[in-house]
C-alpha cells in the first residue's frame, strides 16, 4: 500500500506555488503581449533597415537564455543602478520583454500573412492607416498568428519556473522544497506535473475552440 508523509498543509504551498506561476505567467504574457505586437507593427511599417536598432534589441532576448536574463537584470538593478526590487517585480519585467521579443516576431508574420492586395483594396475605399489596422490586418493576422501566441503563452508558463533564481518561490520551487523535506521526488514531481496540466489544458483549449471556430466563418 502506498505511503505518503504528504499533508493538506504541503498541497496548500503547492497551491500557493501553482498561484505565483499563474500570476508571474499572466502578468508576463498581457505585458508582452501589449509590447509584441507594438514592436510588431513598427517593424512591419518601418521596414527591415530603419527598424534594425529595434530588431537587434528583440535577438538579444530571443538569443540569451532565460536563465541568464533573469541573474543579469537582478544583478544589474541591485548592484549596479542601486535599485531595489522585489524578485517578483525583476521576474515579470524580464519574463514580459522575454514574451514581447517573441511576439513581435509572430505579430510581424501575421501583418506579412495578410495579402497585399487586400489592404491596397482597404485604402482604395478611403480607409486611413489605422482604420485598415485595426478593421483588416490585426483581425487578420490574429487569425495566423493565434496558434503561435497559445504556444507562446504556455512556453512563458513553463519557462517562468527558472524565476526561482531572483527568489521567488513558484510551483516548482515549492516542489523542490517539499521534495527535499519529504523525499518522495517522483510522487511529488507527478502532483507537480498535475498541477502545470490544469494550469495549461483550459488555455490550450480555449485557442483550439477560436480556431476551430474562426475556420468555420
């Protein structure tokens, strides 16, 4: 018969934990989001020269890995510019240009997806730049774009588990705490698991219910 030293208080920190991913994980993606598809537009209309200086800025969080990130912009926010912050606040500054850096790429291939014939017909019926925005191309490019952004969004879940190296205590920080407490790493590691599961599962089928009912339209 299985035996476990698992108590309701530990499934409560787990719950705590799960919690702190859900809101690093909200705030990051809503921020990023806002700024991905800002950094999208003006890469698009700016063209590949002028939006250079920009571009470089989004490959360097495209490129440096996560974990990095997070220790440089502690490390410089406290010891360099004396700035004291809280672990949370340096996990969602980086994690949200981390999620922007990537959305603008998608942003940006989702405004090149919608064909050019179509917004020369948008400006042929007296539309302004922003009225052929916001009425032709960002529904369109949403369109292409979407699957790509729910995949984002759970990938910066995930990812926002290396956030326990500014000190701050996730899901799976509060399963390494319990596992090295308890020592039961592989029953622990599956409640773990459970709990990223129903964490991602309502996003991933929300995306997938749009999708299925946008290509019926």
């Amino acid at each position: 018969m299985f035996d476990t030293a698992l108590s309701a208080s530990d499934l409560l920190f787990l719950a705590r934990g799960a919690g702190v991913t859900i809101l690093v994980t909200a705030i990051s993606v809503a921020i990023g989001t806002v700024l991905g598809i800002l950094f999208g537009v003006i890469r698009v209309q700016l063209g590949a020269v002028l939006s250079a200086p920009l571009t470089f800025f989004l490959d360097i969080f495209r490129s440096v890995p996560l974990l990095i990130q997070l220790v440089l912009a502690n490390a410089f926010l406290g010891m360099v510019l004396q700035i004291r912050m809280s672990g949370l606040t340096v996990a969602c500054m980086v994690l949200s240009l981390y999620t922007a850096a990537y959305c603008a790429e998608i942003v940006r291939g989702g405004i090149d997806a919608v064909p050019a014939t179509t917004r020369r017909a948008a400006r042929s019926l007296g539309m302004t730049w922003g009225q052929d925005m916001r009425h032709i191309v960002l529904p369109l490019a949403t369109r292409v774009a979407l699957p790509s952004w729910i995949g984002l969004a759970l990938g910066v879940m995930k990812d926002s588990a290396l956030v326990y190296v500014v000190q701050v205590t996730e899901l799976l920080k509060s399963t390494q705490i319990l596992i090295t407490r308890l020592q039961e790493p592989l029953f622990l590691l599956l409640i773990c698991g459970a709990f990223y599961f129903v964490i991602s599962f309502p996003l991933a089928r929300f995306g997938g219910y749009l999708e299925k009912r946008w290509s019926n339209d």
